[in-house]
C-alpha cells in the first residue's frame, strides 16, 4: 500500500474545486474521492491528479501502478475503485457502498450530472463555474430551472441584459412561481419599480407565497411608501415567521418614529437573544446614542459567532466614523468559509476604497489590507 506526507512547505496543495478542499497527501486524496464521489468523475477522467502525485508528493512507483488501471481501459468506476484499493487507508472500505453511489451519480442524465455539478459551485459562490456547467447541461436538455438559475448568476456578474433573456426564456418555457420572483428581483435590483409591482400584481392573483409580500415591503420601502411597506412585511412574517423579517419591519417602525412598537416587537415577537440585542442595537443608532449602539452591537457579534452580516453593517459604522483600522480589522473576523461571499469582498472593496483617501495611518492600512488581499488569493477559486 502507498503512503504519502505532506512534503515541507507545500502551501497549497491538491485542489479539489467541487468540495473546495485542498488536498495534501494520497490519503487525504483518497479520503475525499471516497466520501465526494461526484466531485471526482471529472478529476480521474482528465487525469488532473497525476502530475501532482508525482511532482509534489514524488510518489512516482504509486503513478505507474495508476496508470497502469488507464492503460487497462478500464471504466472511471473501476479505476477509482482501483485507486482506493492502492490507498492503506481505504482500502478496507466498502467498495460495494462506494460502487453503488457513484453508480447512482453516473446513472444519472449527463445534464442532470451538470446541473448538480454547476449548483454546488453556485453554493459556494464560484459562480463563473456554476455559470459554465449551468450552460453544459442546457446545451444537452433545456430546463427552465436552470436558464432560471443562469439570470441569478448573470444578475450577479452585472449582466441584465444576458440575465432579461434567461428570465424571458425560462418564463416562456414554464411560469413557475421561482421564475417570476426572479423577474421581480431583476426589476428591483434595476430600481424598475413599477415594473416590479406589475409583476407581483400579476402573480398575487394566482399565487400565495412569502416572497410575494415580502418583495411588495422592498418595492414600498424604495418608494417611501412605509405603511404599505410595513403591511407586506407582516403579511410575509404572518406566513413564515420568519425572525429575519423582524428587521425589516423594525427598519419601517424607525422610519415611521414608532419606537413604542419596536419594543412590542423585541418583548413579544422576539425570541432570539442575538436578534433582540441587534433591534435595540438599531433603536439606539437611531437615536444616536452610539456608545450603546457600540456596546450593543459588540455583544451582537460575539454572540452570533461573528456572523458576516452584523459584521459587515458594524464595519460600515466604523468606515463610515472615519476608523478605518477598526473597519478592517472587523472584516478580518468573518469565518474563512464566508470570508469570500460577494456582499463580504464589496464591503471590504468599500473599506479600503475608503481607505485610500485616508491620511495617517497609511503603513498600518496597508499592511492589513495586503494581508487581507494575500488570503482572497489564495483562498479563491476562479
């Protein structure tokens, strides 16, 4: 059997795109290709791991015996299974369970197979590769889902016109109620609002969905129309309660100066301890008490695990405030795993934006943010 270390200083690694996963032995390898078997169909049929077990890991006997399975033409099944029986860790495993589930995976439509490929990556945010899988599997079978899934990726890179045409495909082939929300969020995000009521007065007829009011609260928010803002929300947190919902209607109570119902709400709707402290943290802001604003919203954070959304809102406060060094030095507390979300690299773009035009502490600005810049690198996958 073949076993492998890590050799010193390999930063890097394997990279296995589809698991987001940096691999640093065979065994690790092995590891993964076992428990992922989706993730490596496509890495042992274009043979991509090879070089890397025999430069970096030198392991250049364990490559002659692998492509020995190539040389064989055995199926992509066969030679995983015997990849896995070359490992001194998975060699004693259940092949049969192995076998079974990649051959559910490879049973499976090809554009069906891309698809799962292209959703995976849509959920970690590598959305060029979810966009190119999204368009493999459509060129073998159309599905008004995933032409519908292409407009959301299209919205993200900025590109309304490609993302109007998907919508419009999609819609013309199947008028899904998932279809027309996305209609109504590209009217949104464009500020159609007009547009966008149009579309919802439209599907409120035939529909009965949470997202239907709550995108009613975002278009009245926009246009300043609290009451009828307010109205939706409710109507939306009446049929999911839905905690996230509390904000929105809170934000409207701000608006409207109804502080008395702000604490109804954190006393009766609220069950949340984070969410409770973050609505008093908003009250206080709105009455510009800051240093209990601070306090609050230094107790939010913690408690919530430094979740990237009431990071993000507090390192807006401190780049706002002028205290740049604070502001990043926030944004460096985001968890790895969602340090790389879209709405997390605009907020820090903001920051150091901001921070180019900021006098006095420049050696210090620079040294976190070429810090912060090294770890998009080479934690990013394009």
């Amino acid at each position: 059997m073949y076993k492998s270390i890590s050799p010193i200083g390999m930063e890097h690694g394997f990279v296995i795109h589809t698991i987001t996963k940096s691999i640093y032995s065979f065994e690790g390898f092995c590891y993964w290709m076992y428990h992922q078997v989706e993730g490596f169909t496509d890495i042992i049929e274009d043979r991509s791991f090879i070089q890397w077990l025999k430069k970096d890991l030198g392991m250049t006997e364990l490559v002659i015996e692998i492509e020995k399975l190539y040389d064989n033409d055995l199926t992509t099944l066969e030679i995983m299974v015997g990849i896995l029986k070359l490992c001194s860790y998975t060699k004693d495993l259940d092949h049969h369970d192995f076998t079974k589930r990649l051959m559910e995976h490879l049973d499976r439509p090809k554009h069906l197979q891309y698809k799962q490929k292209a959703d995976r990556f849509f959920k970690m945010g590598h959305y060029k590769n979810a966009l190119k899988w999204y368009k493999a599997a459509q060129k073998i079978h159309f599905d008004p889902r995933v032409e519908n899934n292409k407009a959301i990726v299209y919205m993200i890179f900025e590109e309304f016109e490609m993302a109007k045409k998907s919508i419009d495909k999609a819609l013309h082939s199947d008028q899904q109620i998932s279809i027309y929300l996305n209609k109504v969020k590209f009217h949104i995000i464009l500020d159609q609002n007009l547009e966008g009521l149009k579309v919802l007065d439209e599907i409120v007829k035939r529909f009965e969905h949470p997202m239907i009011w709550y995108y009613y609260g975002q278009i009245y928010e926009k246009l300043n129309h609290y009451i009828e803002a307010l109205s939706a929300y409710e109507r939306s947190y009446e049929l999911t309660h839905c905690t996230d919902i509390l904000k929105d209607m809170c934000r409207i109570d701000l608006e409207l100066g109804n502080y008395d119902r702000i604490n109804w709400r954190i006393k009766e709707q609220c069950s949340e301890a984070v969410l409770k402290l973050y609505l008093k943290a908003q009250l206080e802001k709105q009455l510009e008490n800051w240093s209990e604003y601070i306090t609050l919203m230094d107790e939010v954070i913690k408690l919530s695990d430094y979740k990237k959304d009431y990071v993000i809102e507090f390192a807006n406060y401190y780049k706002e405030s002028r205290q740049i060094i604070k502001a990043i030095g926030l944004m460096n507390t985001i968890h790895e795993n969602e340090r790389y979300h879209e709405d997390v690299l605009y907020a820090m773009g903001s920051i150091v934006k901001q921070a180019g035009n900021y006098e006095g502490y420049e050696n210090q600005i620079d040294e976190i943010i070429n810090k912060w810049k090294k770890e998009v690198r080479s934690n990013t996958i394009d």
